[in-house]
C-alpha cells in the first residue's frame, strides 16, 4: 500500500481566510494603513452649573398694623437638623457676639437683649446670623438689614 506524499484536508473556507490574513499582513507592513482602521475618536461635551443653595433660611417679617414695635425671624431648615438653631447679632461694622439657642421663630423688639447687645443705646442697623447643624453639618443664615429708628420705638427688617 502506497502512502501519498501529501495529506489536503478539505476545509471550507480555508482559503479565504488564509487570504484575509495575507492580506492584514501585507496592510501593516505599510504601518498607518492597517493602523488607522483601528482608531476611534470621540468628543463629549458636560454643562455643570451650580447655584446658591443652603439647607437653612431666615425670614423676616415686621409687626402688624405698622406698629413695627417687634418684628419675626422664621428659621427654615431643610434635612435632619442635629442641633438645635443658635442666633447671634452685631453691629453692621462689628463681630458677632454670644450665641444663643431659639426656636424656628424668633420675636424681636427694640429692647430685647439680642438688639441692644449689637447696637448699644443708639439706633442703627444691625445684623443676625442663625447658625444649626443640618445634616451633620453646620450650616448659616444671615440677615443684615435690621434697623431700629432714633428713639429707639421701632424695628425694621429691612
């Protein structure tokens, strides 16, 4: 029995594929051909905007029938708050003083001691922060348009 010399394997698409490999081969030999059919570009472009946002707010709002011998802080707060709110006051061109703990509503007049500690007898504007920690962590609101007129009778907010 005679062996044959060569063994040809029928394999479908034997061919064709040896060729599509010949011919990637031949393509990077020239370098950027073969290259550049695997590169990709891309661009993505990304708006952020930010804004004034705090979890703590204060409002004022004057006494009723323009009386104005007392006016209202509201303190809003949005998120869990940790501490209860404290309020301080100073004159517009000094430092805050002591700070004290409040509520989510504040009653100021003329003479309450929150006043009279940042402007002393004489009228003048004055501010309030009111401080609290939200969230676990300590966040402020600041109001400073506060007035009381000249003979010391009247509260303004702004």
């Amino acid at each position: 029995m005679k062996t044959p010399d060569v063994v040809q394997a029928k394999v479908p698409g034997a061919m064709l594929a040896l060729f599509a490999f010949m011919l990637t081969v031949l393509l990077g030999i020239g370098g950027t051909s073969a290259v550049a059919l695997w590169q990709q570009s891309a661009t993505a472009n990304l708006t952020v905007s930010a804004a004034d946002w705090s979890p703590i707010s204060v409002a004022c709002t004057e006494g009723s029938n323009n009386s104005n011998r007392s006016l209202t802080l509201t303190v809003t707060t949005v998120g869990t708050v940790n501490q209860q709110p404290l309020i301080s006051s100073r004159s517009l061109s000094g430092s805050y003083g002591t700070e004290s703990s409040v509520g989510s509503s504040i009653v100021l007049q003329p003479s309450s001691p929150l006043v009279t500690s940042a402007i002393g007898s004489a009228s003048a504007g004055f501010a309030v922060r009111v401080r609290a920690q939200v969230d676990g962590q300590w966040v402020s609101a600041e109001i400073t348009t506060l007035s009381v007129n000249t003979n010391n009778s009247k509260i303004f907010c702004a």
